[in-house]
C-alpha cells in the first residue's frame, strides 16, 4: 500500500486517502491499518498493567480475608472494586504502549520513511493516535471522576462487613471462637464448606450465672425466622448444665439438641463521601466553592480535584512522547525509548500522588502540585516531538541510545573475558 505511493505519489498518494487534499475527519486506508497496529498492543498492556497490580493486592486480600474469617469469593468482589483505580493508571499505560509499538513497528520495517519520502508529516500521522487519546480521555474522566469515588466506597464497605461478620464469618478449625454474648465454640474439623462440624465444643452462660458445656460428635448451623437468631443443632453428645452458685450440675446425654445462637448486632455502614477519594468531580467542586466547608476541606478537596484533571488531560499529551519515543535512531533497534516512556509515565504519576498528599497537608499549594508536573511533561513531550519533526536528522534519544550501546557492549565484553578465563582454569584444572 505505501510503496505505491514512492513514485508520482500525489494522484495515487490521492486515492489511498493519505495525500493533502485528505479532510481532517476522514479515516483513510492507512488511517485503519494504523489503528489495527495500536489497538492490539494497547489492549495488551492495559490488561497486562491491571492484572500486575491486581495480583500484588489479591495475595494481601486473601491474607486479610483469611485472618478475618470470611469466605474466599468477597476477595473478587473486592478486587472487582479495586479495579476502577488501577485502569486509572492502567489506560494511560496502554494509550501509551500501544502508539509507541505501532510507531516502533512502522520505522523497524521502513514503512515510516516511505510515508515521510511521499510528503507525510508527522503531525498528519497523529491523527489516528489523537482519536484513541480522546476516545480514552473520556472514559478515564468517567472512571476517576465518577466510578472510582463509588467503587472505593464499595470496596471500605466490604471491608467494614467483613471485620463485622456481615458476611458470614466463618468458624476456624481448631480455635475458640466467640458466638454472641458469652457464648464459645470450638470446632475440631469442618467439611462440605462449613455445612457439617465434627468434634464440637460449646460454652455458654447466662446473666445470671447459669452455664451450660456441650460436647457433641457433629453440628450444623440452621437458619431461622428471626434474622438475629440462628440455630446450632448438634447430635449425639453430652450436655453438662450448671445451676447457680451452690447448685448441683446436672448431665444429660442427647442423640439431637438444638441451641439457639443469638447474633451481634450490627452496626451499618457509614454513608459515602467521608474522605475526598469517595467524592466524584461535583461533590469535589461543591466543596471547594462552598461558603460552608473549612479552609482545610477546600485545600484537601483541591488536591484531589486537581490532581483528578491533570489525570484527564495527560492523555492528550501521551501521542507526541509515544511517537517521539516510539522511533528508534536510524540503523538501530534499540527499545529504549519503551523503557524511557515508562519511567517517564510512572514518574509523572508518582509525583502527582506525592503532590496531592503534600496539598493535603498544606505544605505545598495543591494548585501548583499537580499543574507543575504537568506543564513539565508538556514540555519534556513537546521537545522530544519537536526533535523528531522538525529537526532534519532529529533524533531524540540518538545520544542515549549510543551511550547504552557502548555501555552493553563494555559489559558483553566484560562478560565474554571472564567467561574465557574461567573455561581456561577449567581446562587447566581438568589437564593438572
């Protein structure tokens, strides 16, 4: 398709679609091959990227579920919850990766110097890389302004039912467990997830001083009508009931005994938007133009609120430092510009996290926190591009890349002595 746009390039260069008389909405025939070769790495990494931080939070979960007692499924439910604030990170990770591979991919194979030879600019190549940028700086606003406060909410209530026992705490096999007001259990083996207790021991006493102990072979919980009350029917055990003090105890062998478990009560939850991570973007502006919030909530909220924008409007900048890194140095494949444009990424969101707790706390303007940062990536983005597309010969990261291959080739070198040496002593020693 683009070689035949090489020679005599403006009737055919006209027909493909990508020749100046092109208007600036019409996707062309290479404006969909290019997206086909940033959609797929794109996705890719967004996947990629969520999973990676989902998996470092689930074993922490699964440790705090377990140590709370409660059933194995609430742990994808609140991993279903984290995930709107990871995709925050996680999109532009992707928008990203997926520019820079599909640009990488165009210059390894020379399909980028025959569009630049039949009069393609840069800028003209950016058409497609903004759709996705907008398309994605949309849902990101809809995500960190509305979703996330919502899901973080969700996410503190399942934590709060669950230290709770709302969700149905279950027993620990082989551990004295309290049920209620004074009464104990100890379960010495549990099967069919909890349905059939085996080897049951259970203590409890009255107000007024009476107790009772049960030993049993086996045990279920049994709901009832009262949703306070459930049932513990155990069989085949023994039963020692102790009157008042100075009463005689009284021991009863039974086949089946139900005994009624009176649950706690439990508090709810308090309602959202008690912190500004649990507040979307109106709620975040009411509260920093409202005449009833103290000026310590507005400075809070105006962190927040910023560093929620600047999020936003990243995206846009995302395109220029792709394409710019995404082109390695000519007669060179070197992948340093995907290593660069990470850490630049990532930097850049650390030190807005860095600038909103500073905000915060008052130490640093909450304005100037989040929009310093960012006009620095601007202009660390727009010089990179302009190297590249306006520069003749521009290369933007020609010198690191040199310094790198330089330093890899010290070390291959390095590496291939000691290698020799130690085959030499091995032979040596092999002869001696």
């Amino acid at each position: 398709m683009v070689a035949a746009c090489g020679e005599n390039w403006a009737p055919q260069c006209r027909h493909q679609g990508i020749g100046p008389g092109t208007t600036l909405f019409a996707l062309t025939r290479f404006d969909r091959y290019l997206a086909r070769l940033i959609i797929v790495p794109l996705f890719a990494s967004l996947v990629i990227a969520a999973m990676l931080l989902l998996l470092d939070r689930m074993l922490r979960l699964f440790d705090f579920v377990m140590t709370e007692g409660g059933p194995v499924s609430v742990v994808w439910r609140m991993l279903g919850n984290l995930l709107p604030e990871y995709l925050s990170l996680g999109i532009p990770i992707g928008v990203m990766m997926g520019i820079l591979m599909a640009f990488r991919k165009l210059s390894l194979s020379s399909e980028l110097d025959a569009l630049r030879a039949v009069g393609i600019s840069y800028n003209r190549l950016l058409r497609v890389p903004f759709l996705f940028a907008i398309f994605f700086a949309l849902v990101n606003f809809g995500i960190v302004g509305f979703l996330q406060p919502v899901s973080r909410y969700a996410y503190e209530n399942l934590q709060f039912e669950l230290r709770s026992g709302a969700l149905g705490a279950s027993v620990k096999v082989g551990e004295f467990a309290s049920l209620g007001k004074g009464m104990t259990l100890r379960v010495e083996e549990s099967k069919n997830q909890g349905a059939d207790l085996r080897g049951l021991f259970v203590r409890a006493q009255d107000t007024d001083g009476q107790s009772v102990a049960v030993t049993a072979a086996q045990g279920t919980f049994l709901s009832t009508d009262d949703p306070d009350v459930i049932l513990l029917r155990l069989k085949n055990g023994t039963l020692v009931h102790t009157p008042k003090e100075g009463g005689v105890p009284r021991v009863l062998s039974f086949q089946q005994h139900d005994l009624p478990v009176n649950l706690p009560a439990i508090s709810n939850f308090r309602k959202r938007g008690e912190g500004n991570l649990e507040k979307t973007l109106p709620e975040l502006a009411a509260t920093i133009f409202g005449s009833e919030a103290t000026p310590e909530a507005r400075r809070d909220a105006s962190a927040t609120f910023n560093r929620r924008l600047v999020q936003c409007l990243v995206m846009f900048v995302l395109p220029f430092l792709s394409v710019a890194l995404g082109v390695p140095p000519k007669r060179s494949t070197s992948a340093l510009g995907v290593f660069i444009s990470l850490i630049a990424l990532v930097t850049f969101h650390k030190l807005t996290e860095y600038g909103e707790r500073m905000g915060s706390l008052g130490r640093i303007d909450p304005v100037l926190a989040q929009w310093v940062p960012f006009l620095g990536f601007i202009a660390l983005s727009l010089w990179l591009y302009r190297i590249l597309a306006y520069v003749p010969g521009g290369q933007p990261i020609g010198a690191l890349d040199r310094w790198f291959g330089k330093i890899s080739a010290a070390l291959s070198g390095l590496l291939a002595r000691l290698v020799r040496r130690q085959s030499w002593r091995d032979d040596a020693l092999s002869a001696g």
